[in-house]
C-alpha cells in the first residue's frame, strides 16, 4: 500500500494563494489541505486588507464541534468576537510575529476577521466534514458581501486595531 504524498506548506504556495486574493473580488482566497468529505477541514486562508468577512458562528449538529482555531502563519489579523445582537464583546489581534500567533474560539462563537496586512495567511481548522448549507450561521444585522456598506463597514473594523 503506498502511503499518500506528504503536503508541503512552502513559501512559493503561499506567494501564489497570496496572488489569488489579491485578483479575487473578494480579496481572500482559500487552499484546502483536506478532502470536503473529510472529519478534519484544514486549509491555508489568504487575507488582503479590505476584505469583508460577514459576522458569523459555527454551530454543528451533535456529536460534532463548532470551533475554530486560526494560526497566523504571516501578516497580521483583527479578530473581532460579537454577540447574538452584532454587540462587540471582544477585539483580538493575532499576528505571526505578536504576543498572539493563534486563536481558538469555542462552538456558537460571532466572529469576523480583519486582515490588518497586506497577504495575511492563515491556517484554519474546524471539524468537517464541510457542508455550505449549515457551516456558517450569518448575523443578519449585517450587509451581504460586495455591498457599499459591507465596504464602509472594514474600514471601520480596521480602525479599532
């Protein structure tokens, strides 16, 4: 039986996934380490500045786990934690050369990211296997992607860090 190949997190696979973003619309672009099928999701997220990740949580069925946890491999991101009502509770900033590397943040958790650099790269992991129909539960106090609001809105979020 032979054993399946060894995945590489090289410089050169960052630099690439870092030029997708920046040609992507929505300014990140995702690398996936695992099958979608998979138990464990893992992938490199790559974040430009002005990026819009709409405020959300995971929460699995039972017998499942919502968290996720986010190392900074390079790049610096604004980690911002809300409640049911889109109140900010918490800020965090999570840099791969700060205090804080990495973060995990337990099950039904409101969260957005901000990327505060140019090319901030991230290893996310979460418990899959992957479904779009349920993974992210939207506050919807908040504008959809693409929207000028959605836009006004980073640039506020950028400003708290």
């Amino acid at each position: 039986m032979t054993s399946p190949p060894l995945k590489r997190i090289t410089q050169e696979l960052l630099d690439n996934i870092s030029d997708q973003a920046r040609s992507s619309p929505r300014l990140r672009q995702n690398y996936n380490l695992h099958d979608l099928s998979e138990k464990v999701q893992r992938f490199i997220n790559v974040l430009q500045p002005g990026t819009y990740v709409r405020p959300h949580r995971h929460h699995r069925t039972a017998g499942m786990n919502g968290f996720e946890f986010f190392l900074v491999f390079q790049g610096k991101l604004g980690i911002i934690i809300m409640d049911k009502n889109g109140q900010i509770l918490e800020k965090e900033q999570v840099s791969a050369n700060g205090s804080t590397r990495g973060i995990e943040l337990p099950e039904g958790t409101y969260h957005t990211l901000v990327a505060l650099a140019p090319n901030t790269v991230i290893l996310e992991l979460k418990e899959g296997p992957y479904d779009p129909t349920t993974d992210k539960e939207f506050l919807d106090a908040f504008p959809a992607e693409g929207t000028p609001a959605a836009k006004q809105l980073v640039e506020t979020w950028e400003g708290y860090f």
